[in-house]
C-alpha cells in the first residue's frame, strides 16, 4: 500500500493472479498528481508481475468512482510547465492501462467526472452500476478533456464523446454509457456489480495466459502513438488552466456557485 498525505492506493496480488489496484481520496476520489503517479506505478507494478493474470481497477467508497482532478491542485497550477507535467499524470495512468501486458477490469460502483471518465476508457472491459452516470466537465471550467479524449472517443464513438463535452454540465446515465459502449455491463447495485466483477476475473485468470496478452495487443492496435499525442495534449490543458476565466470557474466550483 502507498500513501499521499490525502489518499492512497493499493495493490493486492491473490492466489488466483487477480491483481487488485485501488485508489481511495476523500474529496470524492479526485486525483491530485501523488495519487496520478501511485496509480501509475501500481497498474505497470501489477501488469510486470509474473503472479498477475487479470487486473481489477476499482475505488474506494460507495458514491463516487472518481470526480476527476483535484480542483486544489489546479489552483495551486502556477506555470505551463507545471500544469503540463500535472496532466501529464493522467496521461501516464491511461498509457500505463493501455501498454499493460494484463486485461485490466474496471469496476465502476458511482459517478466519474472527467479524468474519472478517462479511466474508465483506458480499461479493457468496464462493468458498473445503475447509479455509475458520467459527465465530461471541462468546458464549463475553461479547459477541455484534451488528455482523455482519444481513450474515451474509441471507446464510444465522436457523436457521442460530442454530446458528453457539449454537454458539460449534464450526467448521463449508466444506461447510456453503456448504450455508447464505455460501460459494457451494468448492474443494480454494489453488491451483484462485486459478485459479477469477481466471477469474471477468476474465469479469465482460468484462461491461457499468452492468449490473454495477444487479445490485449488487438484490443489495443493502431494506439502507438499515444505516449506523445497525450503528452501533447497535457500541455494544451496545463496552458488553459492558467487563465483567469479557468481560475475563477474553479473557485466558483470549489464554493458550490457552479
């Protein structure tokens, strides 16, 4: 287990090879650039153990899965460079899911906002709950959801990663992101998402492991480029949080206005 001041995230390896990474922060599981690293090194930790055979991406607590980047990081962004390194976090944790060796599964128990929405994407098979909805809200706070933005359009599609941008205030539902392909199955609650989570990892770490790793590979064909188009991208948003309307948009957020 690694810890920040605020947060951790921790890995777990059982007897099956079902490598478990979860990632916990009190305000809503948001990621400041600690966390973003943690989770980066433990998903690469994870898919470079020869024990592993199935890895589950899940969060802590029950409402949210997570709200995205820590709002008090952005604020403390002084800098391109800083805000460039800060979403290149983010970049890192999907790289980091998408050059894996290992099937990774999302468990999706509450809401995902923005870079939240990201992970999600950046899984292999995505099973969540009825109360799962999404929102993309960059927009509404000056920046845009440059650095996720390949991960989730080739998971649902330009039309609707449209609608999701456009729509930055607006959650859609668990339904509907599964209707768009991010989600590929949907439960009624915490306890049968677990149950249906839990049966299907131990299937697949039943599966021939080299058979495994080529599916990946297919999965994830035509991607090669993403280590320097989401680093590109991370310096887009690391420019635009910089600016007054983003600053004030996040204060406003921050003190419940927006």
């Amino acid at each position: 287990m690694s810890a920040t001041d605020n947060g951790n995230v921790n890995l777990i390896i059982n007897n099956s090879g079902i490598a478990t990474v979860s990632f916990y922060h009190p305000a809503q599981n948001s990621l400041p650039a600690a966390l973003l690293d943690e989770l980066t090194t433990r998903i690469e930790q994870a898919g470079n153990d020869a024990q592993t055979r199935i890895i589950i991406l899940k969060s802590e607590g029950e409402r949210t899965f997570c709200a995205g980047a820590s709002f008090d990081e952005l604020l403390q962004i002084k800098d391109k460079e800083a805000g460039a390194i800060f979403f290149s976090g983010f970049a890192r944790v999907i790289n980091a899911c998408r050059k894996s060796p290992k099937i990774i599964i999302a468990r999706v128990q509450g809401k995902s906002v923005g870079g939240g929405v990201g992970l999600a994407a950046g899984a292999d098979y995505c099973l969540a709950t009825e109360a799962a909805s999404i929102k993309l809200s960059e927009l509404a706070i000056g920046i845009g959801p440059f650095v996720i933005s390949p991960a989730v359009i080739r998971k649902i599609g330009l039309p609707a990663f449209s609608q999701l941008t456009i729509r930055a205030v607006d959650f859609q539902t668990a339904q509907w992101a599964m209707q768009k392909g991010l989600y590929n199955e949907v439960y009624a609650d915490i306890a049968s998402l677990d149950e249906a989570v839990n049966s299907l990892a131990e299937k697949l770490a039943s599966y021939h492991p080299e058979a495994l790793t080529g599916l990946k590979q297919i999965l994830w064909e035509g991607t090669e480029d993403w280590d320097n188009i989401l680093h590109e991208r991370a310096a887009i948003s690391g420019e635009l949080v910089l600016s007054e309307f983003t600053q004030q948009a996040l204060q406003a957020f921050k003190s419940g206005k927006r």
